[in-house]
C-alpha cells in the first residue's frame, strides 16, 4: 500500500493525474470508493481484504472523464473490466494509469497491451463459494431451478442496482429503457423480472468479467451474479473465449467457428 | 388438464431456406397440423432471443426457431452467429429453469418441404403431450398489464 | 390511425376450397385500423389487381394486406400494384393464406381462424411500416480484372468491346497464364499459343483496357459501384516507356542458369528475363533473388548495355490506387507438384514429371523445341506411362473432387507422345474416363483406337527406380486386380488442379466466400454461377473450380454481360431492406455507445465508423453507421446491438414486436 500511495501522490504532485480512485473507509468494515484529488488526501487511501469493489465501473462515467487522466487503483477484477472496456473501445489506451495490484506486487500499466500481457499471466476462476453454488444449480432439477429462481426473483424491485454497479453496463439508453418498442415490461412482476435478469444476462455474456459486483450490490441479496458466471463459463467452455483477456475485441457472440459443436439443432 | 387444450406454436423463420420450405410443403400439399404461426425474418441472424421471450410472454406454449443449414446461409455466415446465440441462450435458460422443451431449434432447407410438415408435427405432439406452459403462465398472471 | 385494406383472394379453389374466403374477410373487418377488406377470385390477375388499386384511391389506404400466396412469389407483383395507386410500394404486406394455410390443413374452422390470424399478424405489421426508398448508388464504369490468364482477357476484351474502361491486374510480367504454357489443346489439336497470343496482344492494344502487369492487388474497399483497389506495382527496375524490348540486355546477362519458370524448371533463363517470347508486354523484369547486382552490388551489365537506358536499379514497388465498379476474379489455378507423391518417389526422379512440365516437353517453343527428351539424360523415352486422377479424388491427398480436366489432357499427352515417337508405347492408368463434352469422348476413343495407346483401369502404387529405368507397380482392375508391371522410361502424373497460392488471402481481401478448398464461392451453384456473395464482384474461370479452356472462356463472357449489365445505368438500385444505426439530437447523438461488437457480426463489413464532431472539430463520439451500398439486409447486427441502437427496416424491431403480440 506504501507503495501504491507514495507512486500516487507523485503523480500528482507532478500534475500527470487529475485524482487516484481508490478505496477509503466507510462505515463499520464497509470500503468506499475515493478520488483523491490532492497529494494530501492520499493518505486517506486505505488496501485490505475488504477492498472489494469493482472501480472500474467509474472510469467510464462522463463526470470522472472529464477529470482529465485519472489514476486506479486496480485490483484484477478491475483490471480485467478495464481491458475489457478498452476492447469495446470505451477507454483508450494512455487514458487511465492503472495502478495493478495483486497482493503484494504493484505494476504500472497504461495500455491494453500491457494490460492483456499483465493478465495473461494469471489463472482466472471463479473463487470456491461461486463454484459451490454454481454446482449446486446444476444439481437441481430443471423444476428445482425455476422454483429456486421464481423465489430469488420475486424479491426483485428492478432497482437495477446489478446494472448501475457493473462496469460492462456503460450504455448510455439500456435496453431496459427502450420504450419503442417496450421490450420488456417496466414493473417488476413475474414476467418482467424474468425478462429482465434474462436480458441482463444475455448482455453480459462473453463480456462479464466475474467479478460478483452484481451479486454484491443487490440490496435484496438475489445471487444475479451466478446468472451471468454461469453464461460466462458456458462461453470459455464451449468456444474458450473470456472477457477482460485480450486487447482486440474477442467478443464470443459476434465471432463463430463453422464447426462450433451443439447437439440440440434438429 | 384440459382435454381440449391445443397448444399455441410461435415459429421464427428466416425467408430463404425454412420460409421457403414451408412454401415446398404447401406446394407438394403435404398436410400438417394447424397450431403454428409462422413469422418471417430475412435471417436466423436477426432472431433476436427477446423476440423467443416475447412469443412465451403472449403465451405460445412451445417456440420453433429455424433457419438455414450450415454453410447454406442467404447471408453467408448469419446462421453461425444464431448458432452460437442460441448455444448461449439455451444454457442460461437452462440456468433459469426455463422448460427448453418447449424451445425447438432446427434447420430446414428450401428443398426440405417434408420435413418442415415433420417438424411440425413433431413439435405440436411433443407440446401437447407437455400440456399448457403452466409455470410461465403463471407468471405473466402475476403481471399488472 | 392507419386506413389499412385487406385482399383476400380464394386463388380460384387453392385458398377457398380449405379457407372460407368470405368469412376471413369480414372477419377482418374487426380488427382495428382495416377500413377496407373484401376478397376476389384471383387477386393477382389484372381485375384483381386494379380492384385493390380503386380500393387504395377510394378509401384512402395507407397501408395494404394482400392475403393470397406466398410473398416468395408475389410480393414484387403487389408492391409494384400499390405503387402504381400511389402509396408507397413497403407498404403493401402479404399474408400467406396458400401455402402456410389452405394447401396444407385439412378444411375447417381451425384453418379458416388461423388464415385470420395469419392477416391480423400483417395487418399489426403494416401498421409499423414506414415508406421506403429503393437505395440509389451511383456506379463508377471502369472494371477491373484480377487475374490475366484466357478467362481474365477474355472478361476484359468483352467488357471493353462493350464501351467501358477495363483495368487488367496480372502478377506476373507477362499476360497469358497456363494457356500460354500449353503445347496443343484438346480436342482439336490446334497450337495452343497460335490461338492464344492474338488475343494477348489484343488486350494490349485495345485503348479501353489498361495493362497492369507484374502487379497484385494489395486492399480493396468500398462496395459494388464504388471499389477504391489499391494495386501494388511491383518494380520491374526498368522504365516501361524507354524500353524498347530489344531484348539485347537479356543477351549480355551474364547470370544464365536460373530454373525458368514458364517451362517448369525443365529451361534456363537470365536474372533479367521476359517469361517467353510472344510475352505482352515485351517488357523484362530484373529478378531480385538472382540478379548478381543486387546479391553483390557490382555487375549492371544490363545497364551499360541498354540502348535506351531504360534499367532503373533504385526503381521501387508503386501504389496506385484507382476507382472500380466492378471486379471480376480470374485467378486461375495450380497444379499439385510431383513431391506431393512419396508412394511415386517425392518428386526425386527427374523422369517422373507433371501434366505442366509434359506440356513444355511437347511444345514446340519449349526447351526441346518439341523434340521428346527425356529430363533426366535427354534420351528418346521408348516407354511413358501416364497416370491420371494423381491426386485428384483421393481424400488422403487432401482432394477428394475430380480436377476435371486430367482425363481430356492425358489423352491429350499420350496421342501428343504417338504423334512423336511413332515406335513409342503409351499406357495410361485411370480410374474412369470422364470425357463429357463436345467432342471430347470421340478425342479419347481417337487416343485410344487409332493412336494405340493402351488405357489400363487401375491405380499405380509405387514407383521405384531400376537399372535406368522406372518400374511403374500398378493393377488392372478390369482383369480382376492383376498386377501389370511396366517399365518405363518416363511417367506423366496427371496432378490434381488445386485452388492458387494465397487465393484465401486474396478473398479475405475482397471479402468473398471460399471453399474448403480455397476455390472461390459462387453465389449460387446453378443460377448465380459467376457471381459472389458479395455484389458486384465476380468469378471467372478455375479460380472458381477446376475448368477447362471453353467452360472458362464462356464463364468469362457470362461474368463480363454481369459487368456490363451493372454499368448500363448510371445509378444502382436496391432494395431499402437494410440496417440503419439510429441517430438523434445532441447532446446523445446516438443509442449507439460505439462498442462496435456488431462489426464482427457483419458478414459483409458493412459497419464503419463514424465520428461525431463538435463545431470545434473535436471528436465527441465514433459510432457505427451502415453502408448501405454494403449492407445485404440479413440482420445479425440488429440482434447483436444490446442498446437497439440498430434497426432493420423492412423487419424493424417495432415491427416484429407488433407482429408478436398479436399472436
């Protein structure tokens, strides 16, 4: 964390940075996000296990790009988000300075390039309790499943916290709000909540970058995160493709392969 | 269950080969049953999977959903990327419980006549014999519309 | 609210024998926004036609639902009605009642209801229309042709007689390709050059085709109409303009024993060289790999010695880049080389040649002059065997097609040998005979009963080498799979025809489809034979699939009438059925958020950037718009595009989800 802080508070000294995004003590064991926009509020930077947010979900947003460049704290979930984003051509290189943390080590990155080299060297894998749920889905019955998720759903509110937290739904006019036609129904009963968590699902495919914040920000504890993980690890596993691995758009749903392998086409 | 029910069938066509499929099955008069409505579309390509979410939500209670074969494709390589949409659509329906039974994926070229009438059929039995889509009917009873 | 008419017809018996017309029309008289539905016999027929054309005028239709047959059939006779009675011909839908309903469920009440909702589905659809217009693009005149081989001059001789600009672009120095390579040609025997090189040079001279030699066609953008190629001049190190094609550099080239590739490593050539000698242009080209000055900067003998000082050793490579309306690829083919063969020897034996080598053999311009020597020692072969299908339909080589045209030349060969070495044997090893064509069959039973030249049915399985012989193991499956044992003194392999080096590179470039084998793909196999999927580019000759001299020369003038009918108009017209990126009012443009995961959806490259400027000139946004000179109308975009950024009119999202919901 020295480190990381001392390297920060150069740049912006040296008025190469406009702010460092970090995280900083919120209430109880609660980290928040936290531009430090002086050298002197560096200081109030802190890095620990409960640094859990994805910060990539802010660099895209218009206020922080008018900052000017800005400086994140990147651990690699956000550094994969920030690849990924790079590659939908939502980040350009040399925009950000991405502080890479990985444990102890810290590397200074501002292309995709070198950010696709940093990560390549990294196993990417869901962390034991997503797989155990995950695993434990598969073993229901179809039935089970529906039940299972008719309950989880029910408690959605459509406050779209999964969307608004998740650094790959940048869109300026989601789907969600296209009214012409009106796709999926505004209120959050049966229908509109399954065709929500569907669409949202299907739009995170081959994009999402595992890092739970969905999951993280529902208010109602619904595990939407396992929506999109398991999309996610359909994709590697039928075409092995992975978002937030590669600086060139590799985006499974607008590539194919003439012998991509399925059993159920008649 | 009632005796009567006969299932609604939504079928999402592209215009050259399964479209013209069906026109060979009306043009050889081979007779099929009458549940289906088919829905024309340039492509495969262009089937969105909300449309397929749509047809259940107006309450078809089984959905066809074919194209081109392979390497057939009016577009050249249209029907690659529905392949690959539907490959990921089926698993995350899968995830979400949804009875993928009732989702039929096929091919059927402008020269299969006989075999879009087999689809049909096929399809109509199978969703009859399932009964009415009771779990999404369930739900769009929950909606306020 | 739309006034929307709807037609039912009864097609005679065909939709009113299962459908009760009448009570489908009045059923449709409940559905919202239809002021007018009535049905007709035939609605097709001219009656019928004007009927719905007085119903348009005399209730103000906006919108239009023929309910008849398939619109596979009719949608075009429809539209072009409506238009005629003023509305916009998109407006017009047709509901198929004949071949999705009447013809095949029984008759019935269920049947007539679906009839119904198979209109009501329409009528939701026309609703949602909007008018379009057919897509004006304004066509450049000037075609180019890749490949100068027969078919590539022929294409150009017929698109430049037709009064239009051909550029022809050929890698090599010279024009002419295999043709000019071949000794005689089947089935007439006459000189294959004799009938070739008048051609040449009229290609050269005609003042509508511009000559593009030992050049290659590097990127091409742009659609049908509106190419920008860009072609890579290589450098010839000589000025064209000076050179007078004297010839007298090529003399004095000290450098004289490079393997020549127009007679097929059989002759030698010189570091500065024309290919041959009826070569057009005349002009010669410094061989780079070869040329002693370039390996160890001192000779320039060429250069002291040209009359004209035409040689220009700092010439480089040159791009030009040039405005096209249509292409036409006339690439050709090659041959699989002899290596390709371990059970015959990898091509180690001097005397075991390929089809190609054979035709410089007998040539008379070649490098015996046409006396039969053999490679090895120059001696008279008293023995050739010729094997056909080498290669050719065998999956462990990797061709499992016919190359067609090996049967008609090795008779070729084999009577080319007789003619020459009258005491000479000649055996051939086939699989079948496959002599379909003009006169074709008859030249074989010529080879075979006056030439007497013995066709043995059979594979050969080894070839070894034996007292300065070759001992040629083979079966004749006629006799029961008796093993024949020839010695020989040379062996003709009939090698399969495969698909040009970097033709996949070369389609990738032009965005056209091609096989697994890397020969270009026809948008249809029978009744669009020489066009691509991608419009306005176009095939010719064995770059398509393997093809002899007629079937290319008659492929080529097919694809020139196809260029020549594309630049009879000033404007292109197509129809609206395409992708369009939605654009608004500032400050958000666009749903569009330029994520561009829609390019690689695109099967015809059709999405391209577009950047949105401030008045300051600063770029605000790069989104995606469609070439609609590109786009074929297939959708995969629109259901890619996570923000509905995209639309497909003709099949727009509002469109289809009218349609749905009244299911």
């Amino acid at each position: 964390m020295e480190a990381v802080n001392q390297r920060a508070k150069e740049l912006l000294e040296k008025g190469e940075i406009k702010a460092v995004l970090g995280y900083a003590k919120g209430t109880g064991h609660v980290r928040r996000p936290h531009f430090a926009r002086k050298a002197g509020q560096v200081d109030q930077l802190v890095l620990d296990a409960a640094c859990l947010q994805n910060l990539a979900v802010y660099v895209t947003k218009h206020e922080v790009k008018k900052l000017g460049k800005v400086a994140v704290i990147a651990l690699p979930a956000t550094q994969r988000a920030i690849l990924q984003l790079m590659a939908e051509r939502q980040l350009r290189d040399g925009e950000l300075v991405i502080l890479a943390v990985d444990g102890e080590a810290v590397k200074e990155l501002d292309s995709a390039a070198a950010l696709e080299e940093h990560l390549a060297l990294k196993a990417q894998g869901l962390d034991a309790k997503d797989k155990a749920l995950l695993a434990e889905l598969d073993a229901m019955s179809r039935e089970q499943r529906w039940v299972y998720w008719q309950n989880e759903l029910s408690r959605c509110m459509k406050c779209y916290a999964c969307r608004n937290s998740c650094p790959m739904c940048y869109c300026g006019t989601c789907t969600m709000d296209c009214n012409r036609p009106q796709w999926v129904p505004v209120a959050s009963h049966g229908i509109g909540n399954l065709e929500y968590h569907a669409v949202r699902t299907m739009h995170l495919a081959g994009r999402c970058v595992e890092c739970g914040e969905c999951g993280r920000a529902c208010p109602v504890g619904i595990p939407v995160h396992l929506l999109t993980f398991a999309a996610e690890e359909s994709i590697h596993e039928q075409f092995g493709q992975r978002a937030g691995a590669k600086a060139k758009l590799d985006y499974a749903l607008s590539t194919f392969k003439t012998d991509d392998k399925e059993s159920f086409i008649r | 269950m009632d005796e009567k029910f006969e299932p609604k069938i939504t079928a999402f066509v592209c215009n050259w080969c399964t479209y013209a499929g069906a026109d060979l099955t009306g043009t050889s008069r081979i007779k099929y049953q009458s549940n289906v409505r088919v829905l024309r579309v340039p492509c495969t390509g262009r089937i969105d999977y909300m449309m397929v979410l749509k047809a259940l939500h107006k309450g078809a209670d089984g959905v066809i959903v074919s194209g081109c074969h392979p390497n057939d494709c009016h577009y050249t390589s249209g029907n690659y990327h529905a392949r690959r949409r539907w490959m990921v659509f089926k698993k995350m329906m899968e995830v979400m419980g949804v009875d993928m039974r009732r989702i039929t994926f096929s091919w059927v070229s402008a020269a299969e006549g006989a075999r879009w009438a087999q689809l049909v059929n096929e399809v109509t039995d199978q969703v009859r014999a399932l009964g009415p889509y009771a779990e999404f009917r369930q739900i769009i009873g929950a909606g306020i519309e | 609210m739309s006034r929307i008419g709807v037609f039912t017809c009864h097609c005679g018996e065909n939709i009113g024998a299962t459908v009760d017309c009448v009570k489908v029309a009045e059923m449709c008289k409940d559905i919202p926004g239809v002021v007018h539905s009535v049905e007709y016999k035939y609605m097709c027929s001219d009656p019928g036609q004007r009927q719905m054309q007085e119903a348009i005028k005399e209730h103000q239709l906006d919108g239009v639902v023929v309910a008849a047959c398939s619109p596979r059939m009719h949608e075009p006779t429809f539209r072009r009605a409506a238009g005629d009675a003023g509305i916009n011909p998109y407006m017009c839908e047709m509901a198929n009642l004949r071949e999705h309903c009447s013809w095949v469920h029984e008759k019935g009440d269920a049947t007539t209801q679906k009839a119904a909702d198979l209109i009501r589905v329409l009528v939701e659809k026309v609703k949602h229309n909007e008018p379009l217009h057919p897509i004006k693009v304004p066509v450049t005149r000037t075609a180019m042709v890749i490949g100068g081989g027969v078919g590539g001059i022929q294409v150009a001789l017929d698109i430049a007689n037709g009064g239009h600009k051909v550029v022809l672009v050929e890698k090599s120095p010279s024009i002419g390709g295999h043709m000019s390579q071949l000794s005689e040609t089947f089935p007439t025997l006459d000189c294959s050059q004799c009938i070739l090189t008048p051609r040449m040079v009229e290609a050269a001279q005609h003042p509508n085709i511009t000559l593009m030699t030992y050049s290659e066609v590097e990127k091409v953008d742009g659609f049908i109409g509106n190419f920008k190629v860009t072609v890579r001049k290589k450098a010839r190190k000589l000025d064209e303009k000076l050179c007078t094609g004297c010839g007298l550099c090529i003399q004095k080239c000290p450098n004289k024993k490079i393997s020549d590739e127009f007679n097929e490593g059989l002759g030698t050539r010189t570091a500065i060289y024309v290919p041959f000698p009826q070569a057009v242009p005349n002009k010669p080209v410094i061989d780079l790999q070869n040329c002693t000055y370039y390996k160890t900067g001192k000779c320039k003998v060429c250069e002291k010695m040209c009359p004209t000082n035409a040689i220009r050793f700092d010439q480089e490579d040159e791009l030009v880049t040039l405005d096209i309306g249509a292409i036409v690829l006339a690439t050709g083919f090659k041959l699989m080389k002899t290596d390709a063969f371990p059970e015959y020897g990898y091509g180690k034996h001097k005397d075991i040649i390929d089809g190609m080598q054979f035709e410089r053999l007998a040539s008379a311009s070649g490098p015996t002059s046409g006396v039969m020597k053999r490679p090895s020692d120059g001696k008279e072969p008293e023995t050739v065997v010729f094997i056909a299908c080498s290669g050719s339909r065998d999956r462990a080589k990797g061709v499992p097609y016919c190359s067609k045209i090996c049967c008609m030349y090795t008779a070729k060969h084999a009577m080319l040998y007789k003619h020459k070495v009258h005491s000479g044997k000649a055996y051939v090893f086939y699989m079948d005979i496959r002599a379909a064509g003009k006169d074709y069959d008859e030249f074989v039973r010529r080879a075979i009963e006056e030439d007497e030249v013995k066709y043995i049915r059979g594979r050969v399985s080894k070839i070894y080498e034996e007292d300065g012989k070759l001992i040629v193991m083979g079966a004749d499956t006629l006799m029961g799979g008796e093993p024949v044992v020839i010695k020989a003194d040379m062996v003709v392999l009939a090698t399969a025809v495969q698909s040009n080096d970097r033709s996949e590179e070369l389609a990738q470039t032009l965005h056209v489809s091609y096989d697994s084998y890397g020969f270009f793909a026809e948008a249809h196999p029978k009744l669009r034979p020489v066009e691509t999927n991608t419009a306005g580019i176009f095939l010719a000759g064995a770059c398509q699939a393997p093809r002899d001299i007629p079937e290319t020369v008659a492929q080529a003038s097919g694809a020139a009438a196809k260029v020549v009918g594309l630049f009879s108009n000033d404007e292109l017209t197509r129809e609206p059925i395409v992708a369009v990126v939605n654009r608004q009012a500032a400050p958000v443009y666009s749903t569009c958020v330029g994520c561009f995961l829609c390019q690689g959806a695109c099967p015809y490259q059709a999405i391209e950037q577009e950047e949105i400027k401030a008045r300051s000139g600063e770029v605000i946004m790069t989104l995606a718009r469609i070439n609609p000179g590109l786009c074929q109308g297939c959708g995969t975009c629109v259901a890619t595009c996570r923000t509905k950024a995209i639309d497909l009119q003709g099949f727009s999202n509002e469109q289809i989800y009218a349609e749905l919901m009244t299911l």
